[in-house]
C-alpha cells in the first residue's frame, strides 16, 4: 500500500523579482532626488551668503554697493566678530553694523565704547528702541513705516546731495538740537547723524532697503550708500551672528526678540513685529530640502495609488432578486426610523415615472414648477394636494408613509390611463 502525498501550498508571497519591479520606480526617482540635492548644495555652498553681505549678488545682497566702494578707492573688509570690529575701528574708519538688534546688551556696550573712542564713523541699520538706547544714548526710536521714497530734507550733506531716496523702516528722535534729521516722515526722521568725540559720528539708518542689490539703482540709493559708507578710507562691513563667542558670554542673550515693536533681525532686515522662533533659526537650505522630501513623497503616493486602467466588473457570487434588495433597504430605513429618507426615495422614483408619462424631461422631473402643470392637466387632484403628495414633507408615522405609497401608486395609474 503506498500513501498519497499531500500537494504542497503554493506560496502567494511576492517574489523578490515582483518586489523589485514594484519599487524600482521610487528607488529611482529617490536617487535622483538626492543626487539634485547634493549637486544644488554643492553649488551654493561657495556662494550663500545672507542678507546685506557684501559679498552676496542676490536681491537682498550688497555686493553692488561693496563693488562700488572699492571702485572708489575704499577698502572693505567684512567682519563677523565683535573682536574684529572692535579692533578695525579707527578715526580713518566707517563701521557698518547690519544688525545691532542681534547684539546681545554686553556686546551692544562693548561695541558703543569702542566706537565713542574711535572718532570715527559708525552706521547702524536699523537699531530697534533697545539697541539704539545702548548704541546711541538718548535716541528714541518710533514705530516702523512702510519704506517709500522720501526727500532729506534737511541740511546734511550727503543727504542734499543724494536727493529723494527710498527710507522709511524704524524712525528715530534726536536727544538735542546738535543731531542732524533727515528722510522725515510723520513728523521723525528715518536717518539720524549723531555726532561723537572729534571728527566722529553716528548715523542710525531706519531700513537697509537702499543697501540692496536690487534697490541700488532707485532714486539716489546708490548716491546716499556711497558717501554714507565712503567718507573714510576704510570700511569694516560688519555682519554679527550667534557663532560670535562674545555673545555667550558675560550677561545676554540675543537682544532682537526685545525688539518686538520697532527693531530689525539679526540679517538687517526690517522688524516683523513678533519674537524670532525655532524655526528661524533653521537655515534656508534645510527649509527647501524638507519641502523638496515632501512634495517627492506626494509624488511617490500619487503613483502608487493610481488606477491602472477601467475598473473590472466581476460576477457577483450570487445573484439578488430586485424585490429582496428592495426589501432589505426598506428593512434598515424601518429600523432606523429613515421615514424622511425613504419618503423622499418614494416620491423622486414617482416623480422620475411621472414625468415620463406626462412629458416632462428627466431634467425638470424634480423642479415644482414644471411638473405640476403638466402632471395636474391629466389628473383631478387639485394643485395644492398635489403639490403636497409630490413636494410635500416627511410622514409622521409608518401609517402615513404606508398610505403615500399608496396615494403615490394611485397617482401614476391615474396619469398613465389618462
């Protein structure tokens, strides 16, 4: 006697030629996405710099303004420590600092005792109402304005000379008659010059927009930048950050989020109004790359969610008389006590018989106004019960649904005898 062997299972595990068919397509489009990033940061790490660098040609850059500085004879060196601004600072010396409000108070004092001694220039763009009080003693600062192009009037050379220019930003009120006002607007000036010990000054500039790129060739920008920055022979393009060492030491913390209503962030740019967060600190490129890695992943969802073609019709396994699924749905309305759902069901069917029957479009079966007219020229009901039998609201009880099936039955053969 021999025993018959079982046959073995056939396995519905994919293989791994099937698995590797199916994710060859988003392995691919994945490299290539990571490939594109590599080769983009490669590219752009040379040359991302930051608002108001010297050395950026972006919009929000000032490397036309440096380039020009440097036609004329001025050397520009960029500093990105205090200790290098510091030591730079000289009677023969401008000092632009791009965001004071991005000092912490120890470095704020540090850098006015420096440049009080210098006897030199110091511009400051855009000091918010705590930085200017260290900065510049006595200087009160006003809300921000819209940057607009504005006349200097006022009597400083530079500004005369220059004419209109696009200023606006933060706005600023000299402690006494000896401070120089000019860009006024609102009754404050947006440029104020403060003189210092000898020869030097303090000029507080209410927007860096006229140090841009893109806005250097407006109205005088250029004419004002150039003999703001250009009235020494030395230029130290300062351009503070948070990898500065001095600004963890002695006793603060980055003193922009002080600067809620009036001051500038750390790159120069004009205030916002609301405190910097975690995500401000994130630089540029991560944001870009996080949003490249989603859109790819909505790709990657789209493809593999797509339809491959027509839907299939498949058999279904057993067949169901119309009455059965009639009677199954009239089930779960009763149990539900759906009397409004299977009332409106009732009359739209009657309603879409009717109208065939007294020729009215499929369109118009359900519209009122259509159907009545047509459907009363053949039948005795008055307009208002018909109106009521078609149109009309949910029964209250099972007996009132019963008896508008019957009325509604009675109704059809009425209109189809006719």
């Amino acid at each position: 006697m021999t025993t018959a062997t079982a046959p073995s299972p056939t396995s519905t595990a994919p293989t791994p030629h099937q698995v590797w068919k199916r994710v060859r397509g988003l392995l691919i489009a994945l490299l290539i996405l990571v490939i594109a990033g590599v080769t983009f940061a490669a590219v752009r790490s040379s040359t991302n710099y930051g608002h108001l660098d010297p050395r950026s040609a972006d919009p929000k850059g000032s490397r036309a303004a440096a380039e020009l500085l440097k036609a004329r004879g001025i050397s520009v060196t960029v500093a990105t420590t205090l200790d290098e601004a510091t030591t730079a600072a000289g009677p023969d010396t401008t000092l632009l600092v791009t965001g004071p409000n991005l000092l912490t108070p120890a470095q704020q004092r540090r850098l006015h005792e420096a440049t009080t001694a210098s006897t030199g220039r110091t511009v400051l763009i855009a000091p918010g109402p705590a930085a200017a009080s260290r900065l510049s003693p006595g200087v009160r600062t006003e809300p921000h304005r819209p940057v607009s192009p504005l006349p200097p009037s006022c009597a400083f050379p530079a500004a005369r000379s220059a004419g209109t220019a696009d200023l606006g930003g933060v706005r600023y009120t000299p402690p006494d008659s000896t401070a120089t006002a000019c860009y006024p607007s609102d009754g404050t000036s947006s440029l104020l010059v403060l003189k210092d010990r000898g020869d030097g000054d303090t000029v507080l500039l209410g927007s860096p927009d006229l140090l841009h790129n893109e806005r250097l060739d407006h109205q005088g920008n250029a004419s004002l930048a150039l003999q703001l920055l250009g009235s020494r022979p030395h230029l130290v393009w300062y351009l503070p950050s948070l990898a500065d060492p001095s600004a963890t030491s002695d006793d603060g913390s980055p003193d922009n989020n002080n600067d809620t209503n009036d001051g500038g962030n750390g790159n120069g740019e004009e205030a916002s109004g609301e405190e910097s967060d975690f995500l401000d600190l994130i630089p540029s490129g991560w944001l870009w790359g996080t949003l490249q890695l989603t859109l790819a992943a909505v790709l990657a969802a789209i493809w593999r969610g797509r339809r491959l073609g027509p839907l299939v019709v498949e058999r279904l396994p057993v067949s169901i008389r119309a009455s059965e699924s009639a009677e199954g749905r009239a089930g779960l309305y009763r149990k539900a006590n759906a009397r409004d759902r299977a009332a409106a069901s009732l009359r739209a069917a009657a309603r879409t018989r009717i109208a065939r029957l007294a020729g009215v479009t499929a369109r118009k079966a359900h519209t009122s106004g259509v159907l009545l007219p047509a459907v009363s020229a053949r039948t005795t009901t008055t307009g208002d019960d018909l109106s009521t039998l078609l149109f009309g609201p949910a029964p209250a009880d099972d007996a009132a649904l019963v008896l508008l099936a019957e009325h509604l039955d009675a109704l059809e053969r009425e209109v189809r005898t006719s």
